[in-house]
C-alpha cells in the first residue's frame, strides 16, 4: 500500500504521544473517535482518508496537531489550494493569520504584491475568511473572503464587533459572546460554531477558529482567526444520517446485496435505478454493480463510483458489512453535481490561465527546475538575466541545464543551492544577494528564493526558484557606501571639538566646535582664555598631567572620560580621544578631539541602579549560553546560564533535554549553524535573527558557535539589533543632510586643495545650467573664464594658506550673464590640523545691488529737487525721522537737520509751552497720511516768534512732505485749527 502523507502525519503524532503516554495505543485512540482499529491502522499505512470532517477534527484534537492541515491532507479544500498550502508549511499560518500587513509579521511592508494576490486568491478558493479584533483600538478588519461569506461588498466598510454581532442569529450570539470573553481573558485558540444571516436574507452555518495574541508585557492585544461557510457540508452530513436512519424514506437510492450477489432490498426512489439497469428484488446483481459489490467486500472498504442511468448520474457508495457478507449500495444523483464540478474545472482552467499571464507580467524572474536541473518553465524576466539569445523569447530555455546557461563556477554554486532545497523539503529564502556569471561573460547580482515542486505522493520532483535582479541596487549601495565615507569627516567636524596642544599644555589650535564645547565664542577666544594652560578646561586640573604621563608611557591612544570646566563656571563630562605626535619640527604634540557625552552619562546615572540589580543575576559569563551535546544522533539542550533563561522569558528550563530543532524551530539558520560547527570542528561565528519567546518581534545576534571536544556545541548570543538600527540611523542622516543641502538658497561646494570639485547642490547646477556629473573632478579652468578661474585659486589658496574664513564680494559670468556673489569660504581641516579641503558658499546678491542703486539714484534725484524748489521743504518718515530739508527750511526756522533730527526733537524746539505742544503732537498724530493744512506759531533759531503756514502731502511708505511759509498775520483768535503739524 503505498504511502499517504495524511497516514504518515497522523502515524508520527501517535507515536510521539505513545512515546510519553504508554496507554495511548491506536486501539485507545479508535475507541475515543468512535471508529474500528483496522481502519484507523489503514489509514497510517496509507489508505486513502474517507473520514468526516467533525472525525477529523476530533483526531486533531485527540493527536494535539492543527485540524486544518489534517483536513488539507485529507483532501478536504480543493487540490490546487492544498498543494499550495502544503508547498509552504508556513503558508497555513498566514492564511489563518490576517490580511492586515503587519498581522503577518514585522517583514510584511516587504512582501511582494504578489503574495497577496496568491493569498487572497487561496482564501477564495479555499472559502475561508480571515479577522482580526485590535483590543486596544477596537479596530476591526474582514478579508475580502470573509465579506463574501456574509453576502458584503469586499469595498465596504468593516462592521465592529456589535454590528458583526446582530448578523449572528439570536439563540447563538451567547456562544460568540463568550468565545471573545475567553480570547480576551487569554483562552488558547477557541473552536466554535454560530448560525448568520446574509445580506441577502438567508441563514448559514459557519465554523470559526480563533485566538488571541499577547503584547511584550503579556496582555492580549489583538483577537485573530478564521471563518468558512459550512452550510453546505452540514446539509450534506444532514441528508447522509437521513438516508442511513431513514432508508425507505430516503429520497435517493437505497440497495442491500446480499452475500449470494442478489438485490435483497431496495427502497422506493430505487425505482428509476431497478428500471433503467433491469433489476428487481430478488435477482442477482449484475455489471458493472456486482465487480464493484465484491472489490468493496474484498478490501473490506468502503468504495465510491459512478453509474449513469439515463440522463442522470448516480454517485454510489458501496458500504461492505463484512460479518454479514452484504453490501449497502446509497445512491446520490450527482448530475448537477457534476455540471458544476466541470464548470469549477472551466473556472480553475481560468485562473490557471490568469497565474500564468500574473508569472509573465510579473517583474521577477521565474523558472520552474526539474530534479536533473533542467528547465521546465521560465517566464519573460528570466530569459531576459540570462541574455542573448535566450532574452527574445523565454521558450527557448525549456530543457536547458543550469551548465547550458551559467560559467562553471556560477552553474556549481546554483547547483549546490539547488541540492539543498529539495534535500530541505521546505522554501529556502535567500537572505543576500547571489553574485552570477552567465555564458556570455555577463555578470549580475539576483536575490533568490527556491520552493520544492512536489508530485501528488508528495515526493520532491524539482523546485521553483523566484530571483530578483539586484544589480543596481547593489552598485547604488557601493556608490552610498563611498560617499558616506566622504561625509563622515566633515560629520565630524561639525560635532567633535578637535584640538592640538604641546606636551607643557599650551592650546596651539581648536576648532568652533571645540570653543562651543567650553562655551567659548570662538576659537580665537578660547586660545586668549586658558590657550596658554589646558589645564584650566579640567573641573581637577591634576588630570591632564595624569593624561600626558599615560600618553608617555607608550600608549598611543586614549579613551576615556572626564570632567571639563565651561567659562562660565558649568561643567560637562567629555568622552577624551588622544595620541602622542610630533609636529613638522619633531616637537612632541598631543592631538585629539572631545565628544561631549553629559546627556549620555544622565541617562547611564538613571539606569545604573537598574543594570546593578541586573548585574546581580549575570555573576557568571555575562552572554547568554546555551551547552548542546549530541544524544542518539541529535543535538540536545543540556545546559544553559541564567542569561539564557533571561533571553527565553524563563521558559529555557523547560527545553532542557529537547533537540536543538525544537529550540530553534522558529530559527532554522540558528539549528543549522549548530550543526556546521559541530561537523567541522571549528568556532564560526555569525549574525543570525532570533525571536526569544515571548519577544514581539525578532532580534538580530552576533552569535558565536564554539565546538567543544568530543560532542558538545556551546551558542554565546549577544543582541546586535541597536547597532543595525544606528547604521541605518546613520544613512538617513547623510542623506537628510545631502537634502539639506540642495535646498539651501545659497551656492554650496567643496573643493579639494586642487581646487577641483568634490560636491556641489543643486543650487550650482541651477546657477551654472550644468549636471553635477559635468563639475565635480573638473578644474575651475573647465567651468569659469580664465581670468575669473585664477582668481577664484588665488582666494583658494590664501584660505588653506591661512586657514580662516573669508567673506568677500565676487562677480562670475554664470549662463553668459555676469552675477555679483557674497561668498564665504571655510577651509576643512583633518585630525592633524591640515586643510583638506574647502567648503565655499555663493548667495547671489545680483537683484539686491542693483536696487541699491536704483534706491540711492532716486533719493538723489528727490534731494537734487527739493533743494531748489522756491519754497521751504520737509521730507518725513513714518516714523518721524527727517529724512530731508532744503535751505529755505533752514532760513525760514533757524534749524538744521542735527537741530531736528526727528519729531521728538523739534516739538521742545518748535513748542516750548507744553500746551501747545501737546495740542500739535496730537493733530499730528491725526493727521497722518492725509494732506491738511495748519497754521502755528514757532519758535525759530533766532528766539523769534513766527506764524508759519504748514502744507502737508501724504507720499508712498507712510512718508510726508511738509512745505513751510510764513504767515501774514495770524489766525483770527477761535478760528485757530486744532492741531498743528511739528514738520
């Protein structure tokens, strides 16, 4: 008989619990289901599974494993959908995870849009929804299966759990009530039945299957699970008790053979069946009923086939009863079963045709490999990688070896990866990228995933391997991993305060970071501070002659920390990077940078009584270890220190004596490094991801595996995930930075001490109309004029020359136009106080000179004018400032513009009674902006007394022109205005 994987799987679970249970033996087991011994012990030797789905269900429960995948070996989901599902073991856990992305793991947002689609598609076929209930939110989310089983547009909105609930019939929603009490009180997963109503009106039975998942610190957060419609296989179990409680009352066919061959009972819907096939009660039984009959008594199995009788077709099961020799016959008129049977086959033809045009359309390449490696199939990207002149038509690759395709160092290592998968049995996805050479010489870089093909004993037959063409990917990183480096200096600069100084402690350079450090304004006033004595940086000024004598003893570098003094009197601790060198003349110089850690060392203060209880429980080797020894051909957990029960949540205890399979079984890389250093002898270390049980999400590790004569493996695992996270910290930085820059309103560039260019923004490729790939490398010769690229190097020069910042005026032909440019160049300094390069910024101050010119012409022009007019002037602004006066003001009043530079030093003047000059201050106010007249009477240079008649016109910008006469005679007295205007 030959094998079946349902029988195999439900054989190993039964051994497994006989192995701890002694009184757990298959005729237990039997007994418990309600079924013979004989069949349960033809089943694990391979017959095929007939059992319902509620007996299957109550093995799974009796044998402690998963009933859905029980039910995918036993045939019960459709064959396309269960050999998917079982192509990737991990793939049930993900049909019954969510359809939310990050229900599925911390690496969804990286799953391809593939994946969905084959996932929403399998949970159509397989009609099974999926939900998830976020405790903390009260969110809810349905997949779009789960819409369709309740009669729902898949784009509507998701019902809360209320309105979920007024869709389950009233005698049930208790029971639901209660499944989601026990989920959120942390139940283990829950199976349960309920009744719903459609949108359509009808009622349905569905069966659920949900469980609750926990946050880090152990409370359930989120309820998920999964949902089919079993309506009608409950119809079916329904109709099946009827017919076997009910013969003659049955509507389908019910017969008896007895042990003679002749038809011994036959119920009355028997009646089209005895008359289209000639038989009566009473008679022998014959073809093709009578070889059926006897292969049934023979196996002593039930055995199902097919008749035709007239223009219907009959499903008969033949049921032996092997202590009577007789034999049931039930007949079901499956006609238009088997018309939807063959419009499901059109419909799965369909989407077999639409997978193929999804792996033609789809941007990854994808080949089909048979065991031999030879190409079964391969879609348009794959002859594309593998180039001319398999790149025009993908069919060409059908039967070619990977030797056909590759160099013989690529096609080995493909071939190797290859064995493995289908040694494995399982997907084997790639963690880096696979560096290719094909035959033609070319050479590229693919991220690839191999999955085993399995025929339908479920024996390995080849595998399907999904690549990724990374080649640009991976030459962008080079390229980011190159300029990175040349940011990282000018980093650095810009945070660490770097500083020389001779052995007897005299400052003798220091950046402006090092001069903000010690809250200094700039590093000239920094060196006129403690320049002469470094000492007086130090809160114990004792600890740089401790420092210096170090330094002598040989060490050349220093780190360490220590407490310096700030002008002000406030202190900082600094993280203190040395050397012992000699300058130009062989001098003994100490050279160095300081990085302020205050806020660091507040944070360790905050956490040092924590870490010293933790301390307490880490006495021994302070990694978490765990002592694997081989037992009967496996690695098994023998030891493990208090880290690694800290690491485990306190659960390592319990794995003590379990193989390393078990340990691991969700870090299969972790058990397989294991096994590579205990075959070769040798301590490998690597960096591997592990999830600790009870962790929310995985960690990375820098894991150490230490073979241990004769038999022993012993794991260090120390957790790396921060250092990972700052390195990614780090990249977005440089280009946050790089963004910063090209969005400066000003020119910005470096420059080499060549004067080439090394970077430049946007704003020079705007200003020159030129690529950044047309300017940097290029000499100034190259982008500017001659006599304007010389003196762009003599100003170059005298900046490294003298190493200051220099703000001056230039102008540039830019586009064919000459632009006027404030510039500001700052030279760059290396560890050892040399220029390496310069950072120069351009603003283009073009616009703003030449209204300057325009403004000044104008004034001009106005005072040129009021000088001559024949009358006395004023010009004011808003603000009472004199902007102008002419001469015959100053003959007219006796006062110049030093005499009255503004209002509030012509009114004590103009107005000696403080009356008076109130009442004109506030007409003045009043009138502001408006053209008026007023006469008053002033008090003039000379100490005379005069009427004057003043004229005021309102002029753009708040300003005003006042002209000045001199009255004839005086207002008549009543008829004086109310305010007077001051000029």
């Amino acid at each position: 008989m030959a094998a079946h994987n349902f029988g195999e799987r439900i054989r190993t679970k039964r051994l497994a619990r006989l192995a701890g249970d002694k009184t757990f033996t298959l005729r237990r087991l039997a007994g418990r289901l309600g079924i013979q011994p004989s069949y349960l012990s033809r089943l694990e030797r391979g017959a095929t599974p007939s059992l319902s789905e509620e007996h299957i269900q109550a093995l799974a429960r009796e044998l402690g494993d998963d009933a859905d995948t029980l039910l995918a070996l036993a045939g019960k989901i459709p064959g396309d959908v269960r050999r998917m599902l079982l192509d990737s073991p991990r793939l049930l856990a993900q049909v019954r995870a969510l359809a939310k992305p990050d229900a599925l793991g911390p690496q969804a947002d990286n799953t391809p849009p593939r994946f969905w689609q084959s996932y929403r598609e399998s949970q159509r076929l397989a009609r099974v929804g999926s939900f998830v209930r976020d405790l903390v939110t009260n969110e809810d989310f349905w997949s779009e299966e789960f819409f369709r089983i309740f009669g729902l547009p898949p784009d509507s909105p998701t019902p809360n759990f209320e309105q979920f609930l007024a869709l389950v019939h009233p005698e049930d929603q208790p029971a639901v009530c209660g499944v989601r009490a026990r989920l959120a009180a942390g139940s283990d997963p829950v199976q349960y039945a309920y009744r719903f109503q459609r949108s359509d009106g009808t009622w349905r039975h569905a069966k659920a299957v949900a469980q609750c998942e926990r946050d880090a610190s152990g409370r359930v957060w989120r309820i998920h699970g999964t949902v089919q419609d079993v309506t009608t296989e409950r119809q079916a179990l329904l109709d099946l008790r009827s017919v076997a409680k009910f013969p003659e009352d049955n509507p389908h066919p019910v017969l008896r053979v007895g042990k003679d061959g002749r038809l011994a009972y036959a119920n009355q819907a028997s009646t089209t069946l005895l008359n289209a096939s000639g038989l009566a009660v009473g008679e022998p039984v014959g073809p093709p009923l009578i070889a059926e009959i006897q292969a049934a008594l023979d196996n002593a199995a039930a055995r199902v086939f097919e008749l035709p009788v007239a223009d219907a077709v009959l499903r008969i099961t033949a049921v032996p009863l092997p202590a009577l020799g007789q034999v049931n016959l039930y007949g079901c008129d499956i006609t238009g079963e088997r018309a939807a049977l063959q419009a499901a086959r059109r419909e799965r033809d369909t989407d077999r045709a639409m997978l193929e045009a999804l792996l033609n359309a789809c941007l990854d390449a994808v080949t089909f490999v048979s065991a031999e490696g030879r190409i079964l199939r391969a879609n348009a990207v794959m002859a594309k990688v593998v180039g001319p002149p398999y790149d025009r038509d993908p069919q060409t690759l059908h039967g070619l070896h990977r030797s056909d395709l590759f160099d013989a160092e690529t096609a080995q290592a493909v071939e190797s990866d290859d064995q493995a998968v289908m040694a494995r049995g399982g997907p084997l996805v790639a963690s880096r990228p696979m560096a290719i050479v094909t035959k033609d010489g070319s050479a590229r870089r693919l991220l690839l995933s191999r999955s085993p093909l399995r025929d339908a004993t479920g024996a390995v037959i080849g595998f399907c391997a999904v690549g990724r063409d990374v080649t640009d990917c991976h030459n962008t990183a080079e390229a980011l991993a190159a300029s990175e480096a040349r940011y990282q200096r000018l980093i650095d600069d810009a945070v660490l305060g770097v500083f020389r100084s001779t052995i007897d402690g005299a400052i003798q350079a220091a950046n402006p970071a090092m001069a903000r450090l010690f809250g200094y304004d700039s590093p000239e006033d920094l060196l006129a501070h403690i320049g002469h004595n470094a000492a007086l940086g130090f809160r114990d000024p004792q600890r740089r002659p401790a420092i210096v004598a170090r330094l002598r003893d040989g060490r050349e570098q220093l780190n360490f920390e220590n407490t310096y003094l700030r002008k002000d009197g406030t202190t900082f601790i600094g993280n203190l990077h040395a050397r012992m060198g000699t300058d130009e003349t062989g001098t003994p110089i100490i050279e160095g940078f300081i990085e302020d850690i205050t806020d660091r060392k507040r944070v360790e203060a905050e956490l040092a009584a924590s870490e010293e209880r933790l301390k307490t429980h880490l006495r021994n080797f302070p990694l978490p270890t765990f002592t694997f020894a081989l037992r009967k051909r496996q690695l098994v957990l023998t030891d493990a220190n208090k880290a690694a029960e800290a690491l485990f949540r306190g659960r390592i205890g319990a794995s003590l004596g379990a193989g390393a399979e078990a340990v691991f079984e969700e870090a299969p890389d972790v058990y397989l490094a294991l096994w590579n250093a205990f075959e070769s002898r040798h301590t490998d270390r690597r960096r591997l991801p592990l999830r600790p049980p009870g962790a929310p999400e995985a960690g990375l590790f820098d894991m150490t595996f230490v073979f241990v004569s004769p038999d022993t493996v012993m794991l260090h695992a120390e957790e790396i995930t921060a250092v990972a996270r700052m390195r990614e910290s780090l990249q977005r930085t440089s280009e946050q930075l790089r963004s910063i820059l090209d969005h400066v309103p000003c020119a910005i560039y470096f420059k080499d001490t060549s004067g080439r260019c090394i970077m430049i923004n946007r704003a020079v490729e705007e200003a020159f109309g030129r690529p950044a790939a047309g300017v940097i490398g290029q000499a100034p010769g190259s982008i500017h004029e001659p006599e304007v690229a010389a003196r762009i190097a003599d100003d170059d020069r005298r900046v490294l020359e003298s190493g200051r910042v220099i703000t001056f005026e230039e102008e540039v032909v830019a586009k064919g136009q000459v632009r006027r440019y404030l510039t500001t160049k700052v030279p760059l300094m290396d560890e050892g106080g040399q220029p390496y390069a310069i950072c120069g910024m351009s603003l283009d101050i073009t616009d703003q000179k030449r209204l300057e010119r325009t403004l000044k012409a104008e004034r001009d022009t106005l005072g040129a004018i009021l000088a001559h007019v024949p009358y006395a002037a004023l010009l004011a602004s808003a603000d009472g400032r004199v902007l102008f006066l002419n001469q015959y003001f100053i003959d007219l009043v006796g006062y110049t513009r030093e005499d009255i530079p503004d209002l509030r030093a012509w009114l004590p003047r103009a107005y000696p009674d403080p009356a008076l000059r109130a009442r004109v201050e506030a007409d003045w106010q009043s009138v502001q902006g408006q053209a008026c007249r007023r006469v008053y009477p002033v008090h003039c240079g000379d100490g005379r007394t005069r009427w004057i008649d003043f004229k005021s016109v309102p002029l753009p910008d708040g300003q005003m022109l006042l002209t000045l006469s001199e009255a004839e005679t005086p207002p008549p007295s009543g008829n004086a205005p109310a305010g007077g205007l001051p000029g």
